[in-house]
C-alpha cells in the first residue's frame, strides 16, 4: 500500500485523482484528499470511494506521496498545516505554478521534491505533464511519479528546474493558443454563412484530425501542410493570406511574452 494524500481537490487535483483510480494505479482506499470546500470532498468520495480527511494535518500523517494542488494564494497556509506532520521521507509533488523546488525546500525542511507543469486537457487523459525532481528522490519515487503522471497524458522529465518555465510557454499556456485559433475559425466560418453548432463541430473535428494524423504518419508540418496546398489554388491563397497578416510571428511573440511573464512571476 501506498498513501497518498491529495491537498486541494479542485480541477487538476480532481483529474490527477481520477486518472490514478481509472489506470489503477492506486486504490481509492490509499488515497486521502483535504479541502476547505467540503462539497467537493464529498463529492470525490461519493463518485470515487476516496478518502476525506477533516484537515491537511490528518491527510498528510504517514502519507508517502503528498500531492500540492492548492492555487499560489492559499500555497503558505497549507504548507504551514503539513509542516509537522509530514515524513521527512515522503514525496512532494507540486503542481502550483510559478513556486521553485527550493520554497518547499525551505519551508518543509524536507528534499524529495517533484515540481510538475501539467496542462489541463489532463483532465480527460490527453494532458502534457513536464517535470523535475530533486537530487534526493529515489528511483522508485521517480518511478511512482512516471505512473501517476502517465496517467494525464504525455510526461516527461525535465534535467532544470528552469526549463519548466519554457515548458509552460509551450504547453502549460498552449490549449489556450489553441481555443484561441477555434475561435477565430468558428466565429469566420459563421460569418461567411455556416449555422455555429455545425460551425464548431467542423472545426473541432478538422482540429482533432489533424493532430491525430500527424501523430499517425509522423510527418513533419510542413511535409503535412505541402500534401493539403496545391499551386495556385484556395489553400495557398489562405496560407498566403494568414502569413502576410503575421500569423506565425504572432505565435512566436505570445509564447515568448508568456515565458518572460512566468520568469518574472516566478522571481516574485
């Protein structure tokens, strides 16, 4: 058996609970969760059979795993509950964004620290979760956060701490560059006459498509982008027309002003 306790049952902390009792990979037995908002709690333990615990304190005693999934604003209050009732020899893994390993470090007086940047398509197994751990997490620590994560999506582990911070430019920030380009298709398609429901599932599917075709042939963009164009006719006008409005450049910009802002909020 291995505890884990959940602290924070939001969004994230709900899909990485419920991507570890859908792949089996722990029991709802070994699982603990603590939230103020009791709602949520009993709601996890009604829908999943996870345990509730009456405070963080209780939730964190003997626990091998603890999982931080709180917001940066309520981060100092929980980590002051667990302070003492946390094994020096647990894991910490923390999905906070912009907190270095070394405030848990300093804060916990503890060295087993796993840092993770997921995204939020997690919720439905399909996330990107980069992460880093400390000198002092063992294999089998590492081993057990691989699994957990597998379970969201794509994991990876990252070799600096830093390179979380492009990590979250790319993917962290990335479904909303996403949405933002279904949108602006959608919201064309239904200008030029296309009713929006049929208009979003079009582009939904063309989206979703596509991703899984280039994932199947393994192919690069532009070799995937070559086969759709032909000389001279209505994709090459499209793309000419995008390119000239500076549609890559703005790509390149957004993901370069969302690094420098998690690099300056990470400093803070």
């Amino acid at each position: 058996m291995t505890k884990l306790a959940v602290i924070g049952a939001g969004m994230m902390g709900s899909a990485i609970i419920k991507g570890i009792i859908r792949n089996k990979i722990l029991t709802p037995q070994d699982i603990f969760i603590s939230d103020p908002d009791t709602e949520k709690t009993g709601q996890l333990n009604t829908t999943l059979g996870v345990n509730t615990a009456g405070s963080n304190e209780t939730a964190v005693k003997d626990a091998e795993i603890v999982l931080i999934a709180v917001k940066p604003q309520f981060l100092d209050g929980a980590l002051c509950t667990i302070k003492e009732n946390i094994s020096p020899e647990a894991m910490i893994m923390t999905i906070v964004a912009g907190v270095p390993v070394s405030f848990y470090l300093h804060t916990l007086d503890i060295k087993r620290v796993v840092r993770v940047m997921p995204n939020t398509p997690a919720q439905v197994g399909e996330g990107v979760c980069g992460w880093y751990a400390t000198d002092a997490v063992s294999p089998e620590q590492k081993e057990m956060a691989e699994k957990i994560l597998s379970a969201l999506g794509v994991q990876f582990e990252v070799k600096r701490e830093s390179d979380l911070d492009l990590v979250t430019a790319v993917s962290g920030s990335g479904p909303a560059y996403v949405y933002l380009f279904i949108e602006s298709m959608i919201d064309t398609a239904v200008q030029m006459g296309l009713p929006r429901p049929l208009s979003q599932k079009i582009v939904l599917q063309t989206v979703l498509g596509s991703s899984a075709y280039m994932k199947a042939a393994g192919k690069h963009p532009v070799i995937l982008k070559n086969e759709v164009t032909s000389p001279g006719g209505t994709t090459a006008a499209a793309l000419a027309a995008m390119e000239k409005e500076g549609l890559r450049t703005a790509v390149a910009e957004g993901m370069l002003a969302c690094l420098a802002k998690t690099i300056e909020l990470g400093k803070k």
